[in-house]
C-alpha cells in the first residue's frame, strides 16, 4: 500500500513537471515572436557611404592655380605679334593705341628697355612682342614712332616713341583699359596716345 501511493505520488509529480516544461515552451514562443533581431548591422556598407571619403585631389587643391585670375581676357603665352596698331577712344578720355583685335596698349613710365617689367611682372603685363614684319598703323599713329627693343630673353619687343609696350592681362575684353593709371610693384603705368605719350587723364569707367 505504501508502494502504491509513492508511486502515484511520484507519477503527479512527473505530470506537474512535463505541464511545466510545456509552459515554458510556450512562453518562449511567444517571447521569440516579439523578440527583434539584435543581429549587427554591417557598419561600413550601411552607414559610411563611399562618396563621404575626402578626394586627396580637392583636399590638396588639385590643379588649380591658386593665382590664376578668372577674369583675364588672355593667357599671356596666347598673345601673338600685332600685325596693325590702331587707335581707340572707347573707355578713355582720349584716343589710346589698341592693337588689331582692340586691346588696349601701356607702357611704363620709367621703362626703356624692357628690363623694368621682368619675372612675375610679365604674367600681369605681358609685352607686346614685334613679328617678322614691321605692324602696319592706323589712324593718327606715326610709323616713325614705331620700333623695338630686344629683351633679356632674347624676345623682340615693339615700341612706340621709345617706349616698350606691355599688355594688361586683367583688361577683360577688346576696349577696355583697366590698367591705365595703375601703380604697383613696378611702377605706373598708362595707356599711349597717339603722339607716343600718356594718356594723362583718369579713364573713365561709366
């Protein structure tokens, strides 16, 4: 009798324990369905998009030149020999020499033998250079007034009335005579008239 009721007892006890086990399933189910994925994402691919890398060319700068100026109306190495000079009043108080595509002409005071403007002048004020003819004139000017000068580097400069002429790269199109009365490093420089001397006038910029 006593066997018999221990193994009942112990018959219960295992029934309480599978209900458990049971129990315990289920409430795993059901916790694994709302459970959400704690997997990693892949932090490179997902958040750090290629194109955030800096390029090394736009950090250093590139190519660009940092003293390049936008606004030129020629590279100095472009600028080929004048075939005519010839006479403009627009954008000066007076007439001043242009050459045929109607760039305005300087000079620098002090200048008579090109060895004034040398090195960095000569990326702002390239000279004007004589071709293997003599330009032909227009207008007023005087072709006695015309001649040259050789340079340091052996390059052929025109003058007009004694004076070496010079180009200004900052001049932004044809006529127009930005550098006229300008004074920097070199000295001061003005447009020519047509009787080979300065335009002594402020241009006029309206």
């Amino acid at each position: 009798m006593r066997n018999y009721q221990i193994s009942t007892l112990a018959a219960a006890l295992l029934a309480i324990g599978l209900a458990g086990c049971d129990n315990n399933v289920e409430t795993d189910d059901t916790l694994g369905a709302t459970t959400p994925d704690t997997t990693m994402p892949d932090t490179m691919d997902d958040t750090m998009p290629a194109d955030t890398m800096p390029d090394d060319s736009t950090a250093l700068g590139g190519d660009m030149d940092p003293n390049s100026d936008p606004g030129t109306m020629a590279d100095a190495g472009a600028i080929v020999a004048p075939t005519t000079l010839m006479v403009s009043t627009t954008g000066a108080p007076g007439p001043y020499l242009t050459d045929d595509d109607g760039r305005a002409i300087y000079f620098l005071e002090g200048d008579t033998d090109g060895s004034t403007c040398t090195g960095p002048c000569l990326e702002l004020w390239p000279p004007v250079i004589a071709g293997d003819t003599t330009p032909g004139v227009d207008g007023d000017l005087k072709a006695g007034l015309l001649g040259t000068v050789e340079r340091a580097d052996g390059t052929t400069q025109l003058t007009y009335n004694g004076h070496p002429l010079y180009y200004y790269t900052r001049d932004t199109a044809a006529q127009v005579a930005s550098g006229h009365d300008v004074t920097d490093d070199w000295g001061e420089w003005y447009l020519l008239a047509p009787d080979g001397t300065e335009v002594d006038d402020d241009v006029e910029t309206n």
